[in-house]
C-alpha cells in the first residue's frame, strides 16, 4: 500500500497552533502526525500531500519548504465545508525518480478508488505524468488542463522532463488521453513547432491575455477535466512575493484563485496539483490560499457531472447556415453545454450525442452565425 509511503507531518508545522483558534484548519483537519499516526480516511474527500521530488525539473531547484507552507495554511479558516480534509504528509523520493512515479501513481488511483482528490504539492511538473497513469492503467479517457506560460512539448530532450512530460503523454501507447488545454501561456515561450502540433491534435489554449481580459471564459474547460495542474512559473513576479521568480508577465494572486476554484467546483476534476513551486513567506501564504479556494470550489459543486437534461435545463435551438446546434442552460447552476453528435459513418444510423461544456457568448456566436470554435475541435476529436 503506497500510502504507507508516506512520511508524517513535521511536528514543528503545527507549533504556530498553540494560540490559534480552535475553528483553525491545522485544528480541524486530519493530520498525519508521529504522535498520532496515519488518519482514517473515512468521510475524507479531499488529501494533501507533499512532494519533494524535482530532479527531472527543467531547472532544479532546491526543494520547497513545504513547513512553511502548512504553518499558513493551518491558521486559515476553513468555509462552511461539511466534509473532511486530510493532510497525509510528505512522499519521500525514490532510489530513482520512476520508483517516485510508480509511488504518486499508486497513491493516486489508491485514493480515487476511496473518491478522495488528491491535491499535490511540490515538486516539478512532470508529476502530472504518473497522475495520468493513474488514470491510464484503468483505461480511462482523460482529459488534462495545464495552468502553464508552456505547452511542455519539447522534442530535444530524451528523457521526460518538467518541460516534455507532455510529449512522453502523447507517444505513449496506448494512449488514453483524450484532450489537453493549456490556459495562460506566452507566444514567446513557444515554438512554431508546438504550435503546430496543438492544432495537429485539435488541443485547445487560451493565451495569458485573453485569461486575464475575461477569466470567467475559462470556467467550461475546467469542467471537462479530470486533472488540473499548476506551473507556479505562469505567475508574475509580484505574485511570488519576489523579483527573482516569477515573471515580467503573468497571472496575478487574484487570477490564480479564481481559477483555483473554477478547478474545485468541477465535477469532474478528480487531481489537481501545484508545482514548480518558489519558496518564500508570500508565497507561502498565496499557495495556501490557492488551495483554500479550490476546497471552497469543491464545497460549492452543483453535481452536474454526468450531465441529465432531462429535468432543470432549458433547450436553445440554433439555425445556423449550414447546419443547427442545440443548446442547454441549466436553470441551476446557469451554466451552459453544447450538444456535440458523433456520427459512425460506417452505419449512418449510429449517432451519440454527448454535451461539450460552453459559454452563454458561444451560444450568441452561434445565434450570429457563427461556429464555436470549442464545438468544431471536439468534433474533430471525436
């Protein structure tokens, strides 16, 4: 059992706990303590662990101070939460960094047997490659969301790093990933080539400018993930507390909150990590609020997933000139999908319709005669 794995909370992290109030997260969370021992995960939804390892990290570094990082996230209040949170402790490195793989792997798929989320902390971004195998190995389809300034494609390295794990995903056979959006990143940072590759595959991506013009457009993506990932170098410098990270250009504190719980209020996202981590006290205190915010998306879910129409939405039918779209809104959440239908053409009676997550200014795209172009990508996936 790999979460046997899994080293104790440093006692220290919790002396900050002495004088605060009893309603505290540090007082009302499940921890993972020498005294106390490994917690019972029963009526657990979600689980936070630590994880150091880093040394297929595009530029290592030294490891974050995961210590200062509970010390603020204890003394946070949590919402009106009725669930339980825990905190499992640190995963140590393995002999080599696939035994570390191998371990987040089946730690993974232990606790989503359990449908506990696993949040991850720490370390580099290549950790979202065995998240995904803990998917994979149960032949799932998988739809993955990288809050990232790169796409991580590069094709000059041999090895899997925090700056080609997406290639390793793409190559890999059999290939069980279904979908890849990156939100946030810089034309500066990419290459022609990744580009290209992007609208090979009939990914979708949404530059850093047009995140911040409008961030709620980013809300449908998060709600057909099942893992979302965080690259702590997509933030600016501001955001990191510190002007030697982070960049000139980027999200800010407010942003990546906000996308945070966009994440959390996701049915269906079931993984969510943040990597690539700098280490100091602001930071420490944004990162906590990061995850405060996608507990409190979490607590704020409105089960939609998988979705019913038919009781609580209204239908829209679009003519458009050259073919119709239906439409639904829920009348509880308000949101909006997109009826997509997957024709076998083998046998023209055969069709399957599925609702592909939208906006209501894609509803009045398509009422102005005008295609979605989050529509026409997932036709083109199939």
């Amino acid at each position: 059992m790999s979460l046997e794995s899994l080293r104790p909370i440093s006692e220290t992290s919790m002396n900050s706990l002495e004088l605060a109030p009893d309603q505290v997260l540090g007082k009302t969370i499940y921890l993972h303590t020498e005294s106390s021992g490994f917690p019972s995960l029963v009526g657990v939804k979600i689980a936070i662990i630590g994880i150091t390892e880093n040394r297929n990290a595009f530029f290592p570094t030294l490891d974050y101070d995961l210590k200062s990082f509970r010390i603020a996230f204890y003394n946070l209040f949590p919402g009106n939460w009725n669930f339980k949170i825990a905190d499992l402790g640190n995963l140590p490195n393995g002999e080599g960094v696939s035994d570390t793989y191998f371990a987040i792997t089946e730690i993974c798929n232990e606790l989503h047997k359990i449908n506990i989320i696993p949040i991850l902390i720490g370390g580099s971004h290549d950790i979202i490659y065995p998240i995904y195998k803990s998917y994979s190995i149960k032949n799932q389809l998988t739809n993955i969301i990288s809050i990232d300034n790169q796409f991580d494609f590069s094709q000059d390295e041999q090895l899997i790093s925090g700056r080609s794990y997406m290639s390793q995903i793409i190559m890999e056979e059999p290939n069980y990933l279904h979908n890849f959006t990156n939100l946030g990143y810089q034309s500066f940072f990419i290459a022609q080539e990744e580009l290209d590759l992007m609208e090979k595959l009939y990914f979708e991506s949404m530059r850093l400018g047009k995140v911040l013009d409008d961030i709620t457009q980013t809300e449908p993506y998060f709600r057909d993930a099942d893992i979302v990932g965080i690259d702590m170098k997509v933030l600016t410098w501001s955001a990191t507390g510190t002007n030697t990270s982070g960049q000139p250009n980027g999200l800010d504190s407010r942003s990546i909150c906000s996308l945070a719980r966009y994440a959390g209020i996701s049915d269906r996202v079931t993984s969510f990590g943040l990597f690539e981590l700098p280490s100091n006290p602001v930071f420490h205190k944004l990162l906590s609020q990061v995850i405060w915010y996608f507990i409190e998306g979490f607590s704020s879910r409105f089960n939609e997933y998988p979705v019913s129409i038919k009781g609580g939405f209204v239908k829209y039918i679009v003519t458009l000139s050259d073919r119709e779209l239906i439409f639904h809104k829920s009348e509880t959440s308000k949101r909006w999908w997109i009826e997509l239908i997957n024709e076998n053409y083998m046998d023209n009676k055969l069709k399957r319709s599925t609702l592909l997550p939208c906006t209501q200014q894609d509803y009045n795209a398509a009422c102005a005669d005008k295609l979605p172009e989050r529509w026409w990508k997932a036709s083109k996936r199939g």
